[in-house]
C-alpha cells in the first residue's frame, strides 16, 4: 500500500504530503516525491519551488491562490508573497475536504520552521501526514559550487542561519575551527562575516559565496572573511536592489580558493548560464534542449514555423488508402512531422501500426525512426552515414524486378522539401508517389521579450537547424546581435545565415541536431580556456555587448 494512502481505522480526512524540492535544480527532486506529485489533488508550493514541482504533478491539479482579508487573491501564484499563515490554512483546508494535498518547500521540510508548525496542526486535527525529505539547501549549494564540506579528517560541520543566529550562536562557531555554513542575504554576507571575526575567526579564513545554487543563474565568488566585502564591491555585485537575494557562504579551509579550482564542476560547463535560441518546438527540441542543459546552458524554445494539414486531403487519403491495399513496396518517412501527419490520419480512419505489415518502413534519421517506434513500426532503412535524404540514398537498394514484387514508393513530405530523394529514388529505378502530408508555414511572431533579446544580444547564441530556420526567424523576430553565437546544422544552413548578414561561429560536423550541440560545447569550452589562460575572467557572449556588465551587476 502506498503510505499516502488513508489507512483503515483512520479518519475520512485527506492526506498532506510535505515535500522537500531541494535547492533549485529540478533534477534534485527524489523519486518518492515525484510520485506524490503525480499523485496530488492540490499543490501548495513556495514561489521559488512552484516550477521545479509543477512539471510533476497531474494535469487538473488545484493550485488555490491565498486570500487577503478583504478576499481577494494575494497573488496569481501559490503561496508568493502570501504570509505563511495563508498557505497554512490552504493544507488545512483542503486536507479537511479529503483532498491529497502536497506542500511543497524550498529545501528539506525537516530544516522549514513553517512546515513543522503546519505538520503540528496536521497533528492536531488527526490529519494523516508523511514527510518526503530534499536535499537541503545548505548541503545542496556547496556541492554545485565545488565546495566540500569535510574531509578524510573528520570537520566539525556548522550551520548557521544569519537571521536567527544568537550571540551565543556567533561564539560558538567563531570559537569553532569547523567548516561553517551560513545562511544568509546578498547584502548581509558582509555582517555575517563581521560577526565571525568578532567572535574569534581569524580575518584571513577563507570564505566562498554562493547565489542561485544548483540553477544556471549560479555565481560564487571566493575571498576571506576580511576582504568578502570589498570583492562583492569590485564585482560590481553590490550595492545592488536584490541585494535580500539568499546566498550560501561557507566558511573555513574547504572553501579555499585552490580547492574550488579543481572542484568547480558545475560553473565550469562548457556552456555554463549560456542563454541558447533553439528556433523549434518544444515538441521537436525536446531532446535537444536536454542536451543543452547538461552543458550548463538556459535553452529557449522559439518555433519559427507551423505545421498545417495539406490544403487539399485527397491525395494524402488515396495514397494511405494505397498503403492498406498493397500499392506500395516502401514507405520513406524525411521527418517527425510526416510521421505524425501519417499517424494521424491512419487514426482518422481506425487504422494502427498494424496497417505496415508486409511494408518495407525507411526513416533519414534516428529521431525520425524514434517517432516510428513510439508509433509501433520499427523502420527496415535508417542511413548508415549522414543523416539526410542523401545519406538514405546511399543506403536505399535498386529496383530489381524480380525480388521486389512492387516498384512504388509511398513518401508523404512537406510541402516545400526538396526534390533530392525523389530524384534519387528515380535513378534506382522506383516508381515515386510524391505525397503533401503537410504545410509548413511561418509561425507567429515571439513575444516582444523574446524579440528584444534577440535583436539586442539578449541571447548567447542561436541553434539554427535548417535554412528555413533562419529565413523564418529572421522573418518574425529579427536578425540576431552580432555578438550572438550564430551555430549552423551545415554547408546549406550556414549559406543561408550568412546571406542574411550573419557570422557563422559553430557547425556541426555532420547533419545531427545533437551533434550541432555538442559542436557549441566544444566552441564554449574552447573559449572558456582561452580566458583562463589569458587570467581573464569568463563570461558569456551575450556580455560583450553594450551595458551587459552594468544590468548584470544590477541582477546578479
């Protein structure tokens, strides 16, 4: 039995989950607590977690928004600025209506004081509850900022919260030669130090601090508990107006600068906090923006085109018509789009993967035969080389009349692809039925955000992964900075960019989404090693351009 489960005996009440989120990597979250949240009727959630949780809980899931005194909605997000007594009275009220509710914190739940009160009154009223812990803030940070917090001889570890800490509290960790872990405001990391030396910590203990841990936005910079303000300073980090942003400082000789050097995984990505334009889907960057990520980067899809039914339907019903009635000896799927286009109208008519049997399946590329599998069709051809209509010609075997009973090909298409298959496909003797299972047309412009970035060197770089991919995103968002890193799928693709006035800076080596990406890992660890063998600092492209230094400062 699942333990979120009412037990028998039990009162007919609901049931309150307290779920750790961790620091901010979504990645962070545990199996157990992405099973609640599939499970929950209601999610109550901090505003720095409600998007790390969201993506796991169930479609139809409430999200009741606190009430101020008057009645209306504090905020149009669950709990934000609310005060925690709000959001409290939303886990009680809704446990109390038999709901499944998951109380979502930034975190571990054991180390949240508003948690325990809210597990008391759980308590209280004899409403079943289970705690599913996080990684919690104080250990999570460290570990992504390269910071270990013991070692083989056995460190006194410390944690310290700055805004609650006593004096008796400061006396005894400044007493102390263990590792101390506070935690504390941007603009207080300063006071917190003071307090250390103060209390008996030498001024040239060394110090590391920590902002947005675990996330793409994270920045650590490393001093000594005497000179911490003055480097914020130089950094031009403070003063700023998000000064109250929380931070995580470790104090003592694990946080030393030579030790972060060679520990520093995270912010040592190659693409490490890089803004990436992927002009796709979501839907068909899916994959790719995963990839993205596990460099370090911020993928940011923007669809630059449409896919529509063909205008007329005639010619896509008589060719799956043919399918079934054994007109064809081949099938040759260009893209993910044809194969969704087939699959739906094999839906249309109460068909499913069965309908290929006795067909001969052929897909350019492995996403391509990826989209067939999830259908039920394990494609016979995917090209052995280049992944392109000409890489399938290669592969693609000559019309002999004796083995192949049948000399037509059924290749449902795009409305604008290209004539080299079919061609190609002609020369080996098949007999072609050129098929419109789709339009592509101009997709609606990006919001004005998105368009701004992109004219004003918003973004470090842009994936383009066909020639329409530039025509179009040039069409509706306007031709990117020139301090954007412009990276092209290939020879034709990078053509296209530059008589659109672009500088091609990346191309993949051959035609793979993935390997395009990785071709951008390789230019941005290039780039990052240049730097440092310069002794200068890393920064990303996108900072090169007017006034970057000055906003970044101001939003660190």
């Amino acid at each position: 039995m699942s333990p979120t489960s009412n037990l028998p005996g039990l009162p007919a009440h609901g049931h309150v989950t307290f779920l750790g989120a961790g620091p901010g990597d979504p990645g962070l979250l545990t199996l157990r607590a992405v099973e609640a949240l599939a499970r929950a009727d209601v999610l109550i959630a901090e505003p720095d977690v409600l998007d790390v949780v969201r993506v796991h809980a169930r479609g139809g899931v409430d999200t009741p928004l606190p009430q101020s005194a008057d009645g209306t909605s504090e905020s149009a997000q669950v709990p934000t600025a609310a005060p925690a007594q709000a959001a409290a009275n939303l886990v009680m009220e809704a446990a109390r209506g038999g709901r499944r509710v998951v109380r979502a914190v930034t975190g571990d739940p054991g180390l949240d004081t508003d948690a325990a009160d809210e597990m008391l009154a759980c308590a209280a009223e004899g409403i079943p509850f289970e705690v599913v812990p996080g990684i919690a803030t104080a250990v999570g940070v460290p570990a992504y900022a390269g910071v270990p917090l013991r070692d083989a001889q056995g460190t006194d570890v410390r944690f310290v919260d700055a805004r609650t800490a006593s004096d008796r509290c400061w006396s005894e960790v400044g007493a102390s030669d263990g590792t101390v872990v506070v935690s504390t405001a941007l603009d207080s990391v300063a006071a917190a130090a003071g307090e250390l030396v103060a209390a008996g910590r030498k001024p040239d203990t060394p110090l590391t601090v920590t902002i947005a841990g675990t996330t793409t936005r994270q920045r650590t910079w490393t001093a000594t508990l005497g000179t911490i303000a003055q480097v914020l300073k130089q950094a031009k980090v403070l003063p700023s107006p998000d000064g109250g942003r929380p931070v995580i400082a470790v104090v003592g000789e694990r946080s030393a600068a030579a030790r972060r050097d060679q520990l520093s995984w995270f912010e040592s990505k190659p693409l490490f906090g890089w803004r990436v334009l992927v002009p796709r889907t979501k839907e068909q960057a899916a994959s790719l923006s995963d990839q993205l990520r596990s460099y370090g980067a911020v993928p940011h899809e923007v669809p630059t085109i449409a896919v529509e039914p063909p205008r007329t339907p005639q010619q896509m019903e008589r060719a799956v018509k043919g399918l079934v009635t054994g007109r064809y000896e081949w099938i040759a799927f260009t893209s993910v789009n044809a194969v969704k286009a087939v699959r739906e109208k094999f839906e249309e008519y109460g068909l499913d993967a069965r309908a290929f049997a006795g067909i001969k399946v052929a897909a350019v590329g492995e996403q391509t035969a990826a989209a067939l599998i999830a259908f039920g069709v394990k494609p016979d051809l995917v090209p052995s080389g280049e992944q392109s209509a000409a890489g399938l010609l290669e592969d693609w075997p000559p019309y002999d009349p004796v083995f192949d009973p049948i000399d037509r090909v059924f290749l449902p298409r795009a409305d604008i692809a290209t004539e080299t298959l079919v061609a190609g496909l002609i020369d080996l003797g098949w007999e072609v039925d050129d098929v419109t299972a789709y339009r592509t047309v101009r997709a609606s412009p990006p919001p004005a955000e998105t368009r701004e970035a992109i004219k004003g060197g918003g973004f470090d770089a842009v994936l383009f992964t066909s020639s329409s991919t530039v025509r179009n995103l040039v069409g509706i968002a306007g031709k990117p900075h020139n301090v954007t890193v412009i990276a092209c799928i290939g020879p034709a693709t990078a053509k296209t960019a530059e008589e659109h006035g672009l500088r091609v800076d990346v191309m993949a080596p051959e035609p793979s989404v993935h390997k395009l990406a990785a071709a951008l890992a390789e230019f941005g660890a290039r780039r990052r090693t240049a730097a440092l063998e310069a002794g200068d600092p890393v920064t990303r492209p996108s900072e090169r351009r007017p006034g970057a230094r000055r906003r970044r400062a101001a939003a660190p």
